[in-house]
C-alpha cells in the first residue's frame, strides 16, 4: 500500500513539474512590447425598424385565429397603401396564449381576490416594420415619414412599440429595469465599410503607442508578433432590448449590432491588443 501511495504521489509531482516548466516557456516567448489600439467611426443610420404586433382574441381558438388574420390582411393593407419605397414588413412569428382580463390581473397582482372567468384565447403576431435608405432622407422629412407610418398602422389596428404597462407594478419594472416607451429603432444595415475603417485606425493607433514606448525604452521595435480583437466596446451603440416579444422597450443588446434609439449618428469604436517583437 505505501509503495502504491508513493508511486502515485511520484506520478502527480511529475506532472505538475511538467505543467510549471511548460506554463514558464510559454511566459519567456511573450517578450515584446503589447499594446492596445482603438478605433472608432460615426455614420449616419441607414435603417429604421418599427417594432408592431396585430393580434386577435376571443373565448374560442379558432374565433381568434378568424380575428387575427383579418385584422393582419387590414394592416397589410394599410401599410402598403402608403407606396413608399424600401418599406418592408417582416414577421417574427406567430403565438396562440390565453389571455386574463386587465382589471382581474391587475386584482391578483395586488394580492385581491378576482374573479377570473374564462379565460380567452389570443393569436398574436410580432412583425418588425423596416425603412431602408434612410441616410438619404434628411432628417425632418424622414420623422414625417416615420410618423405616417405608425399612424396609418394604428390606424389599422396594428399594436405599435412595447406594450403598455397595464398596472402600476409592470409600469415600475419597466422603469427600475430602463425599459421606456420607445417605437423606434435606428441602425446600420451593412456596418462592413465602418468596421474595416475602425479596424485600421485601431492598428494605426497601436502602432504609435508601441513606437513611442520602444523610443522612451531604448529599443527598435520589430515585427508584430500577434494580434487579438477586443471587438466593439460595449455600451457605445445603446438599443432597445425586446419586450414583451415586442421591440421598443429600453435596454441593450449586442454592441457590435449598431443600432439606438436616437437618430443620430452612430459610433462603431473597436479595440485591438496588439503585440510587437523587439528587433535585435
């Protein structure tokens, strides 16, 4: 047994040697100067998306199916009776769920007895509403434009933007988790051109930080040794997160999808942390 023990205690020192030594080669290579790039690009928005949802209720399934179609015929209708061009509607899918009354979930959600009744059933639609070529619109007649759109949707029957908090207590979630009232948003649709520019300027960037320290150190920088992607720094492009399966609410998403809720420009900013070899 003790011979066992000490041959396996042998075996486990072994590998961990063996892990230090690798672990310390893989220090020494990293000899070099490393510094971290940034840059950033504005552009004007090139898209606008309307978030919208049309939907249907009755005590029968298929009675809400019947009133959600006609009521998506009438929207559809609608919309492209506007004859903009670049206007497009795309559908996020469709749900069937059973829906309380207003007033008795507010009474629930109170802590107060309701009186629940049946339940109806309701089919619903998300659909996002998409202008494109919006940079070259100037910006007052582009609102005016934007602004026809949602009309003529509610008009239709369409649900514009996030839900409408229907108790107190939704209406405080929404406001202790950012979420607003928001209807649109603004995005670039095709951000290649400002992210290779970016890109450049962040190598551009890394590449005066690593002359100046190889200057002040004494030293003539060599070859760039490696180059890793910090990617789009978060926080810079705020968009609305979805709500209630509806777009419109506050929040964030993925940085590197450039998108706000202002129309403004946008900024892309980019990081690059970049290594350079020290010439001999």
């Amino acid at each position: 047994m003790i011979v066992r023990f000490l041959f396996r205690y042998t075996r486990k020192m072994l590998a961990m040697l063996l892990l230090l030594s690798a672990s310390h080669g893989a220090h020494a290579d990293q000899s070099g100067i490393t510094v971290s790039g940034a840059g950033s690009v504005k552009s004007k928005p090139t898209e606008v998306e309307i978030g919208a949802m049309v939907s249907g209720e009755a005590e029968l399934t298929n009675d809400a199916m019947v009133k959600y179609r006609d009521a998506k015929k009438r929207a559809l209708a609608a919309i492209e009776g506007l004859k903009l061009a670049h206007l497009s509607v795309e559908s996020a899918g469709v749900s069937v769920s059973q829906v309380l009354d207003a007033n008795a979930q507010q009474m629930m959600q109170q802590g107060r007895a309701a009186n629940v009744g049946k339940p109806k059933v309701q089919a619903s639609e998300s659909m996002k509403i998409t202008l494109k070529g919006v940079d070259k619109i100037a910006a007052e007649a582009l609102m005016d434009t934007v602004m026809k759109v949602i009309d003529t949707g509610r008009d239709a029957g369409l649900q514009i933007g996030p839900a409408t908090p229907s108790n107190y207590y939704q209406l405080q979630m929404m406001q202790q988790s950012g979420q607003g009232q928001g209807m649109l948003q603004f995005k670039i649709g095709d951000s290649t051109a400002q992210r290779e520019q970016a890109y450049k300027e962040a190598m551009e960037d890394a590449k005066k930080k690593a002359a100046r320290l190889a200057d002040l150190a004494g030293v003539k920088l060599g070859r760039i040794v490696s180059v890793q992607d910090g990617g789009p720094a978060k926080g810079d492009n705020p968009a609305m997160a979805q709500w209630m399966a509806m777009y419109g609410g506050g929040g964030q998403t993925d940085p590197s999808d450039l998108t706000s809720t202002l129309l403004a420009d946008i900024t892309l900013k980019v990081t690059l942390t970049v290594q350079f070899e020290i010439a001999k």
